[in-house]
C-alpha cells in the first residue's frame, strides 16, 4: 500500500513510500518495521505472519523505502511505480533475460544527483509518515522496530527532533534486531566510520557523483549497484517457482562463485545464502547442504537441515513486489547512520542536520535481539541505551546459533526472535503504553 509523503527532488512516482501491511487493519497495536542496509519490505513478510498469528490485536507494516520506488522489478511478471508494462509483456514468464542482458530500467549516477540528498533526515520525515498514518489519528499503538540499520532507523526515529516533538512520543516501544546504536556493531569487526575527516572525504565523494553506496558489489555478483540484488531475486525466483529443477541460473553465475557440478534452482539459491559456502555472517543463514548423491539426471538437490528452510527463503527473496533487496542504497544515508551511532547531539551529528536530541528523555521500553552476528555488542548496546536514557525497561535476548539474516527467515518453530519478540509484544499490548 503507498503512503504519501513529501517531496524529495526524484523522478515521478519516487515521492512515496509503499507498506507492506500484515494481519488485521482494526488491531489496536501497530508493529512499523524497517529494513536494513539493502533491505526492502519482504525482509518482514514470514515474521509478520509469525507475530501476528502469536499476538492478538496486532498489525505488522513493513517500510519500503523510497529508494525502491526506483526499481524495475517488471521482468518478474508485476511491478508498482513507473515499471512499463511492455517491459514486463517483454521479458513473459522467464526473467533471465530481462535482467542479466541487462534490458531492464537502470538508475545511472550520472542522472540521480538527487540520491545525493536522500539521507537519514529524508528518511525519518518519511517514517514519520508511515507512524502517523499507523496511529490513525492516535486511535492506534505503534511499537517502532527494524533489522541491522533498520534498528539503528527506529532509534534515530525515537531521538529525532520533529519540529519541537520528539519522536518516541509518538511511539509505544521499540524492537531492534541485530542492530542500534552506542557500539551495536563493534563485534561485527565493521569500522563505524564517523570521525569528522572521514565524513568530509565520503560527503566529497558524494558530491563528486558517487551517490550510490556499492558495499554490494563486493561479494562478486556484478560491478553495478543493482546487480547483486538483482541475483538474489532470480535465485529466489527460479527456486521458489521451481525448486527441484535443474538450475537455469548456474551456467551464468561468475566463474569464481559457481557450483563445479549441475544443481536445482533450490541447491543454488542455497549456495548463494548459506553460512555453510563461506558467506559472510551477515548475508548468510542456517539453511541446510548440497545433496551428497545427484538424481537420475546427474543434478544435485538441496537438503534442509538447518533452522532456515531453503524454501522459506526463496518464498521471500522471489518477491516481486515487494522485494528482499532494495536495490539502490543511499551513500549518505550510510553517512548519517554512522554518525548517529553516538546517538547525542554532537557537532558533527547537528553539522549533517541530525536532529538527535530526545536520547535521554526515552521513556518506552525497549527489546533487543542479537545474533552470533555482534559477537554481544548488540545487547551491551541496547544495555547502554537503557542507561542513558528513562526507558522503563529492555528486553534482550540472544541466540548464538543464528547467523544475522535467520531471524528474518527461521522456520517458525526454530525462530527465537519472533517467539521472544512475541512476547515482548504481548507485554506492550496489554500494559496498554501511549
């Protein structure tokens, strides 16, 4: 469902954002989700249905960001935006071609001078929008959560200054996943990079043209900044639609990434997610193995064995609408997220036009969730936080058996995060907080 927003200097239909809404519209609780560091809204859609089925009285909305606007997902068969729908007619029931001989709808830098400006601020004023049509004219609760960056977004959202009214006031607790603020990184081994000079480089770099940050590119799948997204959906795609036949995909895969044997669409997806392939933690999950033997055929399946059901995954990842991957991060969003993990109002955070000024006036409570991903520095963090702050109480809770993306795809029965997060839920319901 679109939501409106204000203006952001994009392209026609780039000034909205879209919510995936979950579970009954009458619940008197809202549970607003935001996605991590390339993360979309379908990031959500399995634990939404988890909580919502464990929770009476709650609605999940899961956030795409406005940046997803600008995605050509019409080679999959549907699309929201400007996609065409010749684009679509073009590319019928088989998305390979559409995508990788590249004759999809692509963002160039070059044209996306604007990106330059979609920062944290730009995607608070958005999520206010998204809070306040959850309200419902304050007739509704929200609880405020999200995944990796995401948590670190609802935090920010909680400190921010919305002209004089500070934004956990509208807000009856928060829920991060495997993220935050105050060193909630710091065991992944990933520098925070915000000391004042490497701010002044990377907000050159920005205005130099380098809109797009290219983290993704690094895990070899394509040099664009869309093209390691654009693999994961069609992995997903092929594995969900057609999980045991043999991979339509592999023979296209970088040389360096390829399986040296034919495989299912299933066996492959799962070689481009699970831990088990030397994935780092957190692009990675607990999902199963290759098949020991192959079919008559000579191609070898997958085998769940793990917490994560390969077909979960490919159920999420296929999207297409909404996606897993967002595919065209903001730099200066990564800027502004790196900044506010001091979360105060410091000179650097105010000189980039964060508005973190309400951290210490924080009375809600707060739940946390770490994974084997922070190595503990999620829940000191959140420890930290509580602290600092007037939040009645935190919840936090570990499991060292999930790497970073588990909590968002476990088998139901093997989620610790949606069963705790549940719970948490359940006490915010019925303590009946703003």
């Amino acid at each position: 469902m679109p939501v409106a927003v204000g203006a952001g200097g994009g392209p026609v239909g780039s000034d909205r954002v879209h919510v995936l809404k979950v579970g009954a519209p009458d619940a008197g609780t809202v549970v607003v989700l935001v996605p991590g560091m390339f993360g979309a809204a379908n990031d959500f859609r399995l634990t939404a249905r988890d909580l919502v089925a464990s929770v009476p009285g709650i609605q999940v909305w899961a956030v795409d960001r406005r940046e997803e606007n600008l995605a050509d997902r019409s080679g999959f068969g549907s699309g929201f935006g400007s996609a065409s729908e010749s684009a679509s007619e073009s590319a019928g029931a088989d998305p390979v071609g559409y995508y990788l001989d590249g004759r999809y709808r692509t963002v160039e830098p070059a044209s996306a001078g604007y990106f330059g400006r979609w920062g944290l601020e730009r995607t608070l004023d958005d999520l206010r929008c998204v809070v306040l049509a959850a309200r419902a004219g304050g007739r509704r609760r929200v609880v405020l959560g999200g995944h990796s960056w995401g948590s670190t977004t609802a935090l920010a959202y909680a400190a921010w200054d919305f002209d004089g009214r500070a934004g956990y006031r509208d807000l009856a607790g928060l829920a991060v996943l495997d993220g935050g603020v105050r060193g909630a990184f710091e065991g992944t081994g990933a520098p925070v990079r915000d000391s004042p000079e490497e701010v002044r480089e990377r907000l050159a770099a920005i205005a130099g043209g380098q809109v797009f940050d290219m983290t993704l590119s690094g895990v070899g799948l394509g040099d664009r900044a869309e093209s390691t997204q654009i693999w994961y959906q069609l992995a997903g795609w092929y594995a969900h639609h057609d999980p045991a036949g043999r991979s339509v995909l592999q023979d296209r895969v970088p040389a360096a990434l390829r399986v040296p044997f034919p495989v299912t669409n299933a066996a492959l997806l799962g070689s481009f997610v699970d831990a088990g392939f030397g994935w780092p933690n957190d692009i990675s999950v607990h999902s199963g193995r290759l098949a020991a033997e192959a079919d008559g055929d000579g191609v070898r399946g997958w085998v769940d064995d793990g917490i994560t059901p390969i077909g979960r995954v490919a159920e999420a990842y296929a999207g297409p609408v909404p996606g897993v991957w967002e595919w065209y991060w903001p730099a200066r969003l990564s800027v502004d997220l790196d900044v506010s993990d001091v979360y105060a109002d410091t000179d650097l955070a105010r000189s980039l036009g964060l508005r973190l000024r309400h951290a210490p006036g924080l009375d809600i409570p707060l739940y946390a969730f770490q994974t084997s991903y922070s190595r503990g520095t999620v829940v000191e963090s959140a420890r930290r936080v509580v602290a600092e702050s007037r939040i009645p109480y935190g919840v936090y809770e570990t499991d060292e058996g999930m790497n970073h993306l588990d909590p968002l795809f476990a088998a139901t029965e093997h989620n610790t995060a949606t069963r705790t997060l549940a719970e948490f839920l359940r006490r915010v319901v019925g303590a009946g907080h703003r």
